[in-house]
C-alpha cells in the first residue's frame, strides 16, 4: 500500500479520471453483454442458426434448435447475434416476429423465465401469485391471439433440468406443439455435454430437431478473438499485444474458453487503469490473474454449507504438525470441533462425501500413499492459506470459537 493520505489518494484517483487519460475506451466492449459486430470462427454455427430460423421470415414454422458445448465456446453470443438480427429483418418488413431470450441460471425459477418469455410479446405478468401453468396458458393465449412467431432462447437450460427437473421444458415443448395460430420456436443452449441424458425423451427429441455443437477454441483463435476486441476496446490505438498473447494463453491452458479470456483482459485492463499506468502490461494481467482466482476462492469458501466449513477447518487444524493428514485425523478433528460449537457430528460417511465435495472444488487437494504393511491411506490437505479462510469464515458467527 502506498503511504500516502487517503484524502491525497482519492484526489489523485479523481484527478486521473478528469485528465482523461483512460487505457481503456470503451469497458462495454470488454462486458460479458456487448455482442461484437463480427464473430470470427463462428461462421458455420451463425449460418446454421441463421438458416433453422430463416423460414419465420416466410410465414412458416421452423424447428427447435439445441446448442451445446463447453462454456466460453460462443453459444450465447451467436444465438443472440442472430436472433437480434431476425428481430431487425422481421422489425422493417413489419412481420409479427418477436425474440426472447431468457437465461435459465440467472433467472432462477421457472416463473421467471416465464416472464423473460411474457414481456416479449407485450403480456404483463404479476411479479408472483399465479401458477407456472396459468402464466404458460396466459402466454400461450397471447400469442395465439395476436399471431406471433415468437423464438424463445432458453440459455443454460441444463441449469434449469438439473435444479427444478424438466418439468417447465416438457410444459413449453408441449405447449408449443398444441399453438395455432401463432407458433413458438425454442432454441435451447446447454454447456454440459452431458444434460441430454437427464432429459426427459419427449422433451429431448422435440427440443434436438436440429442440434449444433460449439467447438472449443484452439489458443491462436482466442487470441484473434481478443486482438479484435482490443482494438476497439483501448485508446490510441496501442494494442497491448505481450498482454493480449498472455490472456490468450492462460485462458487457453484448459479448453478455449473465450468468457475466461474476454473477463481476464477487463480486469487486466480495469487493474492497470487503477495503477495509473499507461498501457497494459503482462504484470497487470498477473495481478488479475490473483485477484480473479482469489474471488473464486472467497465465492466458494463463504457459500460452502457449515458442515463442509467445519470440515475444511478439520483439515487446517492437524495440519500444524504434519503437512498432510488422514481421513481418520481429520473425522477425529472433525469431532471435537462440532462439540465444541454445538452442532450435530456427522457420520464419516458423510465427512467422506464433503471431503469430495472440497476436492472438486479445488479447496482440499487429497492424495493416495502407501504406508508400509498398513496398506494404503489417503492423506488430504488445504490448497487455501489458513489466514484467508479464517477471513472468510469469521462472517460466520456460530464458527467464531473455532477459528
Ligand atoms: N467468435 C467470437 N468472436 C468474438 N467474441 C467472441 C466469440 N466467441 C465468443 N466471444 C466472446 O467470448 C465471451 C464468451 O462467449 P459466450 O457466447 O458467452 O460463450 P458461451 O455461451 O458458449 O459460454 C463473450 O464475451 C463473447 O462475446
Ligand atoms: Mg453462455
């Protein structure tokens, strides 16, 4: 920290942004919601997208649409190019064509996607109070009785068939099915390559009628991606280019996920305009790369259930005199620690369970060693400074005795 005044620091902060001296131009164009004019190496998918939806424009059905691939693969951002695109062409020929677009994580419940789905036809619904079948049959209504061909896209939807079953997707698939006049068309996206499996057949083969996979980008595509970007996103046209290539390769290290990349430069970019610096260099996009894995870290840590905490500071506490400790030591930390603050002791059955849990999340990392004639035990540890977790957990008011 610099040792100046926080009066002089805020000044200085105040003064920089009135000289005008930005790195940035434009933050929109580095936002998760800006859709650029070209998306490189998507072609074929806007094409395809493009073509399923074309037979709207003629008066005619079209079929429903499945997206998926891994996030950060450009799904979302395809599917709403297009579709606003549609809305233009269906706008200036003064057709009865409306888009909606509804993403099922963010939205949360079905009645909120309903929602998202109602104001695209003009249908005001009440913010609760009717049932996911009324609000449906209301929509449905409308839509009849005006004449729309409407596109719904349903982003996320393996959110959606994994935390309220698919029972909303069968009500839409169903609906859509019995409208007339009127037509609606479903164009689902999914970043688990998996969710088919946990959908309902009816409701898989009437949303996959047509389907396109998203593949991965290869690290020189991201790259482009981002060149493209910062081109428009920095001043003076200086094109941080060591910055870009090492976004490029970080965000490219586990599969091409363009969202990592696009995310890491802005907050590259936002670390470096906070410095005062100039241009963006490599050590700020260093810097971000901290600072977003330690927001991952904090957003994990204070949202695991209090069980997983008390075992995560199981883990911690025998840690102290071996680096590394055995399921046993733990279950036995474990214990004390529960009686200590007064809740309910697990069984280690289920410590094991939240032992996986932390693994997968990357919080605990466990290994397997042989010891000798006793066969073999698994040893686990933290992958987060104890400091940090006592931190975040001293929100937390029943765990105070045990930090
Ligand atoms: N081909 C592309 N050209 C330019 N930007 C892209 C391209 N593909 C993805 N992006 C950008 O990368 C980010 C992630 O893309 P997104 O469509 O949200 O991925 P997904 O929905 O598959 O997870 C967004 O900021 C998006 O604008
Ligand atoms: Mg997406």
């Amino acid at each position: 920290m610099s040792d100046k005044k926080p009066e002089e620091m805020l000044d200085s902060i105040f003064d920089r942004a009135l000289s005008g001296k930005h790195i940035l131009n434009d933050n929109h164009v580095l936002s998760s919601e800006y859709i650029p004019e070209k998306l490189p190496f998507r072609e074929k998918q806007i094409v395809s997208v493009g073509q399923t939806l074309a037979p709207l424009l003629k008066g005619m059905k079209c079929s429903n649409l499945l997206l998926y691939g891994k996030t950060g693969t450009g799904k979302t951002v395809v599917a709403r190019y297009v579709i606003d695109r549609l809305a233009q062409k269906a706008h200036s020929n003064n057709m009865k064509i409306r888009v909606a677009y509804s993403n099922a994580r963010v939205s949360r419940t079905s009645y909120r996607v309903l929602t998202d789905l109602a104001n695209s036809v003009d249908l005001s619904i009440p913010f609760t109070g009717l049932s996911i079948g009324e609000v449906l049959q209301r929509i449905v209504n409308k839509i009849s009785q005006d004449g729309y061909f409407v596109v719904f896209v349903l982003d996320e939807i393996d959110y959606l068939v994994k935390t309220h079953s698919d029972n909303l997707l069968y009500e839409l698939t169903r609906s859509s099915d019995r409208l007339s006049p009127g037509f609606l068309c479903l164009v689902g996206i999914s970043n688990d390559l998996q969710f088919k499996d946990y959908l309902d057949p009816r409701v898989l083969s009437s949303l996959s009628e047509e389907e396109l996979v998203f593949p991965p980008y290869t690290a020189e595509e991201i790259r482009s991606i981002l060149l493209q970007r910062a081109e428009m996103a920095f001043t003076g046209g200086i094109t941080p280019t060591a910055a870009i290539n090492l976004c490029a390769a970080l965000a490219g290290s586990e599969h091409g996920d363009a969202r990592r990349a696009v995310d890491l430069l802005r907050i590259s970019a936002e670390v470096a305009e906070r410095e005062g610096a100039e241009q963006l260099e490599e050590k700020h996009v260093r810097i971000a790369v901290q600072k977003i894995e330690r927001d991952r870290v904090n957003d994990a840590l204070s949202s695991l259930p209090l069980q997983a905490k008390v075992v995560l500071l199981s883990i911690l506490r025998c840690g102290d005199d071996d680096s590394s400790c055995s399921t046993g030591t733990v279950f036995e930390k474990y214990h004390n620690l529960c009686q200590k603050i007064g809740i309910e002791v697990l069984t280690q059955r289920r410590v094991s369970g939240l032992l996986s849990e932390l693994d997968l999340l990357g919080l605990t990392s466990s290994s397997v060693v042989s010891s000798g004639r006793y066969g073999r035990t698994k040893k686990i540890h933290s992958s987060i400074p104890i400091q940090l977790v006592r931190e975040i957990f001293s929100e937390d008011p029943v765990l105070t005795p045990i930090l």
